[in-house]
C-alpha cells in the first residue's frame, strides 16, 4: 500500500520498502558521525552503492549531529547520497527533537541547492539510535511538510519504512497533519 499527498506542488509519498532500490534523484542515509558506515541502512548503502560512496565519506571526514553532506550514489539507481546524522535518543532532554528536525531539514536543503526534484527518506534515528517512533515520524513529516510549502521545485519527497510497523505509524501521523 502507498499513501501519498500533495502539499504545494509536492508529492509526499509513504511506502514499505529497501531504501537501497530506490530511483529518486537521491536518497538519504542515516550515517554516524564519523561517517564509518555500520549497520542498518547506512550498511545496506554501503553494500548496495559500493567503495565510491565509502571513498568520497573519508575525504569529507565527518558530519556533525544534525548536518547532511552529499557524495555520488555509486552503483545505487540514486545518482547521490545524503548522509545526514540523526541524534541518539538519550530521553529526550538532549536537544533530541530539535537535532531530528534539523537531519531531516539539512538534507532538504541540500537535496535544494543541488537543484534535485526527488528524495528518499529512511527514518532516521528510529533503529539504532531509539528514538520513538511516533515522535519520529511527527517530526519527520511535519519538516518535510513545511518544506513543501515553501520549495515547490523539489516535486517528490518519498519517506521509505523499512517494515510494516513504521509504515503504519508514518501514515497515522501523516493523516493528523494533512487533511
Ligand atoms: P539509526 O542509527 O539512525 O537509528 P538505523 O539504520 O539503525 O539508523 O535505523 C534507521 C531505520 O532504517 C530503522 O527504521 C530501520 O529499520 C531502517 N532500515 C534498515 N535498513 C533499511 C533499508 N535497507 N531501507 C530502508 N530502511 C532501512
């Protein structure tokens, strides 16, 4: 099943799926600081894209909580990867929020000022890193929202849940913020 909406002149699109085969222009990876690459999606990336996306990490060197940075998307069908760094959740009284938010917010303007018109989210922090997932996905749809209205030349913005329970709860929260 795919939920979609439009806000502005922007498509937002939810589905269940391997971010890795996705064809947008680019996707989104939840990396660690150190941009090192590890488990989860910024493993299956890794594997999916090949050593180009690892090669262009180490010249970068890092990124803080957060921030985004772009490299080639290497073997992937995306022709880049964003690597943006999510906080871990640590209760919530860490700036947790406004750093969700920010991951989220980065990667679209960068997405912008590359002049991309599609883009493929992971949720970012909802592995590893703990953050619940409702609040999650509030914060994530409602940055992407607010985005939309604001940039219309970015046409497709595509959150990708990688199992059935995140999907349902990504569409639950999509529902109370759009009509
Ligand atoms: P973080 O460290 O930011 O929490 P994780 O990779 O551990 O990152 O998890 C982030 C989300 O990505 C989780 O919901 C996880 O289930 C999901 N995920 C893992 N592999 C993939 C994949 N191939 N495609 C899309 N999502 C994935």
């Amino acid at each position: 099943m795919i939920v979609k909406t439009t806000v502005n002149q922007t498509v937002i699109e939810l589905v269940c799926g391997d971010i890795t085969q996705e064809e947008t222009d680019a996707i989104v990876n939840a990396a660690n600081s150190r941009l090192a690459g590890g488990a989860g999606v910024d493993g299956a990336i890794h594997r999916a894209g090949g050593p180009a996306i690892m090669a262009e990490c180490r010249k970068i060197g890092g990124c803080p909580t957060g921030e985004a940075v772009i490299t080639t998307g290497g073997n992937l069908k995306a022709r880049f990867v964003i690597h943006t760094v999510g906080p871990v959740y640590r209760g919530g009284g860490k700036g947790e929020a406004g750093l969700l938010a920010s991951a989220y917010q980065n990667s679209l303007n960068l997405a912008r000022k590359k002049g991309l018109a599609s883009l493929s989210f992971p949720a970012i922090s909802c592995g590893v890193y703990g953050y619940p997932l409702r609040e999650a996905a509030s914060l994530a749809l409602s940055t992407c929202v607010a985005f939309a209205k604001n940039h219309p030349e970015l046409r497709h913005i595509r959150h990708v849940l990688f199992d059935q329970r995140t999907y349902d709860i990504f569409a639950q929260e999509l529902k109370k913020i759009t009509p």
